[in-house]
C-alpha cells in the first residue's frame, strides 16, 4: 500500500519537473510508422494481426469508463505521465474478444476467468474487455477490485433488506456512481424499467415499471438502500438481458475475494465477518452464475486478492476453493503470461518513443537484453524496474 | 676485629674469583685515587693481571647472558633432538629418517587439538623456529667490538650497504674493462627478474637481525634497485637474488574444470559456491536460450532489483546473456548470501565458455573472487558489532 502511494506522488512530481517529458511528444491518431503501435481505437475491431502493439484510448472514453477503478493505480500515473493512455493488445483480450464476437448469445452465459501470476497484466485485459463492451454496445456491470469491498470496508452496517447478512453503504453508492457513469447513455436508450415493487421504507417505494436510472438515483442519494438497490438493480439487468432487451456484460476482477476467509470487518464479539455475510457478495454470486443468457462474465482470478497466508498457486482451483469452483464450474480458463520477445520488445519500444527509458544502452540489444533478463519478462517487474524511484 | 678478619679469611679461601671481581670493581677503584693504591691492588691479584682489569659491570653481565642464552639453546636443541627419536619410537618409524613433516604428523595424532588458531596448538619445531635469534656477542672481553660499524647501532644494515657499493665499483670496472676490451656490445645475458619481487621489510629485519625504520627499508631497496639495473648486474645475480621472492602465478591458483556433456550433448558445467553463510550449487548448460532457474522458479524468486541484477552481472559482463541456461540451487539463511553465492558459482562455471581475456576481466571485476566477509560478533558491554551505548560524559 504505501509503496504505491509513493510511486503515485514521485510519478506526478516527475511529471512536472522532467525537461525531456513526455508531454513534448504528444500521441497523434495518425501515428502508423512506429511497428509498435496500432491505429485501431475501437477494440471491437482487434484482431490476432494487432497483437503486442499499444491502442490509445480517448481522455473522454477514459473518463467515462475507468474514472470509479478499473486501471491499476501505478498504470494509470504512469499514463498521465506518459501523455496518454495506451493499452497493449495482447493474446488473452484478443482470444476473449473473439470468443465474445462469436458468442450465442441464446445460450446461458458462458464465464471466462482470466489467471496468472500478480503482476501479469490481467487488469490490464480486463480493461482492454470493458472498452470492448463498451464499444460493442454491451451493457456493463464492472467491478474494478473486488478486496476493496472486503479488505478496506469503511463501514458496514446490518442489513436493512436481508437479515443476517451486512451491507456497504459507502462502497454501494461509489459502485451505483461508477454503473451510472460507464452506462449512462445505454441506459437511457435502452429504457430498462423495473418489473417488481421495491419498498424501501414505510415513505420510499419504487413502484413496479418505474426506469432503472430512478433506482439508481435513489442507491445514490440514501446511502442506507444503496446495497439493496444494486441487489435490485442486478436482478433486473439480469431479467432484462434474458427477455432480450439488452446485452450484459460482467467484469469483475479479483473474483475469488468473494471466497476469501477474511475481511476487515469484525463484529462486537470480535468474529469476523466473512465475506459470504455480504450482501454484496450473494448479488455478484446470483449474476455469475449461469442461469440467465444474452450476456458473458468475464471475471479474474489473483493470489494478490487473498490474505498472504493464501497466495500459493495462481490457478483457479486453489484460489477459488471449493465453493468458488463449483459456483463457476464450468468455466473457460485464460492464461495470461508473461510477456514474449515480441511483446517485451514493443513495450520497451513505447517506453523509449516516450522517453521514458532515456539511455542510450537501452536502444542497443544488450540493454535490452539486460532489461529483460533483470525483469524475467515479467511486466509488472519491468514497469518497476524502468521506473525512476 | 678479629671476627671482621676471619670473616675477610673466610671469603677470601672459598670465593676466590669473585674477590678478584670485586677488587676491580669501579666504585673500589675510583675510592682510591692514589695510583699507588691501584697498582698495589694490581700486585696483589697477580693471577688474574690484565684480562679482569676494565671489565665493567654492564659488561659481565651482558657476558653472562649470552653465555646463558646458548647454554639455553644448546639445550633445547638437545632435547628437541632427544624428542625427536622418542616420538620415532613411538610411531614406529625410524629415528634416522624422522623428518619435521613426520614429527608435525605424529604430533597431529597424539596430542588432537580443536584450537581454532594453529600457533595455539601442540608443536614440536627446531629451537631456530620457535626462539628469536640474537645476535652472537658484539664485543669482546675488553670491550672492543668486533665490527668495525658498531657504533652505527645497525652494523650489519650499513654493513649490507657498504658491500653493495663496494659491488657497484667492481661492476663498474668489469665495465670499463669490456668497454677497454672493445667488446661493450656483447651484452651479458640478462638478468631476468620477472615474476620476482623484493622481499618485505619484515623478511630483511630478520636476516639482519636489525629492526629497520620504513625510510632505511626503501632506501636498501632503492639501492638493490639501481644495482639490479646494472648493465653487468647478472655476474651478482645470486647476491640479488637472496632479496627477492617468488610471486605465486596466477595459473595455478586457479584450475578450470573441464566440460561435460549431459544427454542431450549439450556442454556443462557444476559449481558449489558459498557466501556468507549460504551456500549454492549452479550448472551452467551452454547452447542454451537464457533460461534461469532458482530453486524451480525464475528470476524473480529473488524480490529486491540489486539481487536481480547480481544475477545477471556474471552473464552480462561475458555476453553469455541470451546463450546458456543457468540452473542453480541454493540454501541458507538470507538472500545477500544466497545471490552471492549463485553469482560466485555463476561466474566460476562461465570460465568454461569464455576465452582467456574474458576471464582475465572477470578476475578484474571481482568477480572470480570468494568474498570473505563475515558478519562481525556482537561484543559485549556494546549493543552491535562496532556501535557503542550513547556515551555520557558524567
């Protein structure tokens, strides 16, 4: 936590500081000499022909898509840095945008759990796929990272919906801010209306029929309801994709914290409250599982999500459990691995066309050679070990 | 009166020699002044006339302990001797043919220590090894030294530079001699001093016998110096050459394995290398594509960036980087030992795939070298190895 914190201040400093920055150089549409960028903006689009090579995304697309999480804290400062958020096309979001081209979307939804290493770049596909579903007219139920909601609670109080079970106030209503955000204008084309009654209190009530967004608004202004709205909202959007009046798209990422033995978040009598006690957690559990359709979940699955005495293995077994396992099984596993010569070499290229990587020895064969060994190929690693602190 | 005098009687019939000391003593003889006194003293010790006459005090007594000294010596030569044919008898072996090397050994096997430093253990060497040498008597009986340079307080040093200019005058008259002959061109076979250096200060205090300030050490060396580039310096090549040493070449402290071929006939090779209390074992396969394992798993078992790099410092600086696989085991506590270790053994195994000049630079580096550090002992009355408690002034 606190190493990030500082990169996060040392980055902007640098940023206003460095003479030969990046910002010199702006990033144009229209750059195609360079072998390691692309033209193709809509992610719709990438194909196996633009793998390894950076896509930029709009400072307006960025806003709208990744403003509530979604991009990794230091890759976000290193964007800004950098003058410019680019993404590298790589294999896992490629084959996934494939199969989500090619999905029937009749049958129940298929689920997709991205694994690898920490580090390996798997936020970094999972946002690659939220651009994607933006773009392609999905409607998207993102969770950036789900320990946030278990790890780092602010407040959890007993729920006003389901006895037994905890609400997030304060997470809740972040999270309706973000759903608004990424899917705002869909919604209000879509026109999603609500087929059930909620009573919220003796005086609150959204009557059967009502939009969506009004049961989004009202998550965003009582905190106290803001779970149960999602709970109520997710069920819709679940409902409303079955009967076809719109595509859904789940990204979560960090899924097996659902699954997690702890939590932040004691009670009274000094017992943990674990994350299945969440009201959160069953509304996530009740979308991925499949027994809706015309959609897709994509989730991910990391060792950094779970308390270090669980970080083993990265494979999905050991880190969903058994419940985890069962509730996703079946599911198609994506790899994500470290970079190849071709990847690492493109990434190497960005960083030095940004001036970033500002030695000479790092344009010859031996420094990158040394970079790459030093780093194993490891993206995180590398993006650590160009960084100036 | 009478007791007075037969106590006089008594020492002069049994401490006869010691009378005669005590007679020429200087106080005795400077009470009396008059010179008839003295030479009637003289009279009377007839026996003992001119030797005993200016022996001085300081003197008999510095007589005495030389004497003493070699008494001394003799006798633990002796015994040493004497030692020597017991602990042949008791090993079996023949007294006639029982070497130092056979005495250390059986001294080794009856008397096992488990003494850290080896001067605290048992041994048994020649009185020249153990006992300092000293000088033999410098003057004589009367007091006359025997070296005419003895009151430089350093004979034998200044001694030792006479002869050299002494040497350098006739070296230079062969030289006028050839150069007179015609025949100055025929150079001498040259004196060949490579791989040779002056011996230490502490090497030439000991055949002097002489301690030496630092400036009269570099001055001899300057002087041997100037004489070993004497054209015709080689007619006195042993004279020089009892004042340098061998220097030990590099070859042979260093041996380098050879390369084995493993199933699949690629090229090997397995170093065990330690640091610091860790320990490694690395096999470096050539033909390779630049894998690196570290207890099954790859670079990055190592977290922090400078043991990433230790690493790949061995490969890097030989180029090797992309071209062998580096298979290393390691064990111990900490990780600065363990990446030392595995660059050690790393560097020790690239010997093998790099040519001479490289491993020359390597050796340059540091990198062919085992680093000895340890860490230092906590001692007490101090909270850390060299950290002191806050020291207050009362």
């Amino acid at each position: 936590m606190m190493r990030y914190l500082r990169t996060c201040n040392i980055l902007r400093v640098w940023r206003r500081f460095s003479s030969i920055s990046a910002e010199s150089v702006p990033v144009t549409e229209s750059i195609t000499n360079d072998i390691f960028r692309t033209n193709e903006s809509n992610p719709v689009n990438h194909r196996v022909e633009h793998n390894s090579r950076f896509y930029s995304i709009s400072e307006p697309v960025k806003k709208q898509l990744f403003a509530g999480g979604g991009l990794p804290k230091e890759y976000q400062s290193l964007s800004e840095t950098l003058n410019g958020l680019c993404i590298m096309v790589r294999k896992p979001a490629i084959e996934l945008i494939h199969y989500l081209n090619k999905t029937n979307f009749d049958a129940p939804v298929l689920r997709y759990v991205l694994y690898g290493k920490t580090g390996v770049g798997k936020s970094l596909s999972l946002a690659h796929v939220v651009h994607y579903g933006s773009s392609a007219g999905f409607v998207l139920v993102h969770v950036p990272w789900v320990p946030k909601w278990f790890q780092y609670v602010k407040v959890a109080t007993p729920s006003s919906v389901h006895a037994n079970k905890y609400d997030q106030p304060i997470e809740a209503v972040e999270w309706l801010k973000h759903f608004s955000t990424q899917n705002g204008h869909l919604l209000h084309k879509l026109e999603l209306k609500t087929s059930n009654t909620y009573t919220w209190s003796k005086r609150e009530v959204t009557a059967e029929g009502s939009p969506l967004s009004e049961l989004i608004d009202l998550g965003l202004n009582r905190a106290k309801y803001a779970t149960g709205c999602i709970v109520a909202l997710l069920d819709e959007l679940k409902r409303a994709a079955s009967s076809k009046q719109c595509r859904l798209l789940v990204v979560i990422d960090g899924f097996n914290s659902f699954f997690s033995p702890k939590s932040n978040v004691i009670r009274e009598d000094k017992s943990m409250v674990l994350p299945s006690d969440f009201l959160l957690t069953d509304a996530l559990l009740s979308l991925t599982r499949n027994d809706w359709n015309n959609g897709a979940v994509v989730v991910s699955v990391d060792p950094s999500a779970h308390p270090p005495e669980l970080r083993e293995s990265p494979l999905p077994r050991y880190l969903l459990g058994k419940t985890g396992f069962e509730h996703l099984d079946p599911f198609v596993p994506i790899e994500v691995q470290n970079y190849n010569d071709k990847e690492f070499r493109s990434q190497i290229d960005y960083y030095i066309e940004r001036n970033w990587l500002q030695q000479p020895k790092a344009r010859t064969d031996n420094g990158q050679a040394e970079l790459s060994f030093t780093s194993g190929k490891h993206p995180y690693s590398l993006m650590r070990l160009v960084a100036p602190y | 009166m009478a007791a007075l005098r037969e106590v006089l009687i008594f020492n002069s019939k049994c401490f006869r020699g010691v009378r005669s000391y005590f007679c020429s003593s200087p106080a005795f003889q400077y009470s009396s002044l008059s010179p008839n006194n003295a030479s009637s003293n003289v009279q009377k010790l007839d026996f003992e006339e001119s030797d005993t006459k200016r022996i001085s005090k300081a003197m008999k007594s510095y007589m005495e302990r030389a004497k003493i000294h070699d008494n001394f010596i003799k006798e633990q030569l002796h015994q040493y001797n004497i030692g020597k044919r017991h602990l042949a008898n008791m090993m079996g072996k023949d007294p006639e043919f029982f070497t130092q090397h056979d005495v250390n050994e059986a001294i080794r096997y009856l008397f096992p220590s488990g003494l850290y430093d080896p001067r605290a253990r048992p041994m048994m060497k020649h009185p020249d090894e153990i006992y300092p040498k000293r000088k033999a008597a410098e003057f004589d009986m009367n007091g006359r030294p025997f070296h005419s340079l003895f009151y430089t307080s350093k004979p034998n040093y200044y001694n030792l530079l006479h002869d050299l200019a002494v040497k350098f005058k006739q070296l230079d008259n062969h030289e006028d001699k050839m150069i007179y002959r015609g025949i100055q061109d025929q150079q001498a076979s040259e004196l060949f001093l490579f791989g040779t250096d002056w011996v230490s200060k502490e090497s030439v205090e000991s055949v002097l016998l002489e301690s030496l300030t630092d400036s009269q050490y570099s001055n001899l060396i300057k002087t041997m110096e100037r004489f070993a580039q004497h054209r015709y310096a080689v007619r006195e090549k042993n004279f020089i050459m009892q004042f340098r040493h061998q220097l030990a070449a590099q070859t042979e402290i260093q041996k380098i394995p050879e390369l084995m071929r493993d199933e699949s006939n690629r090229p090997f090779t397995t170093f065990s290398a330690r640091r610091k209390r860790s320990n490694a074992t690395v096999k470096v396969i050539g033909e390779g594509t630049g894998l690196i394992s570290i207890n099954g798993e790859d670079i990055l078992y190592f977290k922090r960036k400078q043991d990433k790099e230790q690493i790949i410092f061995p490969l890097e600086f030989c180029n090797m980087l992309g071209k062998v696989d580096v298979v290393a085991t390691c064990e111990g506590v900490g990780m600065s030992g363990r990446v030392g270790s595995i660059r050690l053994a790393i560097a020790m195994c690239l010997r093998c795939f790099v040519d001479a000049e490289t491993i020359e630079r390597m050796r340059l580096a540091g990198l062919l070298s085992y680093d000895p550090r340890e860490r230092e002992r906590k001692k007490p009355g101090q909270p850390g190895a060299r950290e002191k408690f806050t020291w207050k002034k009362r």
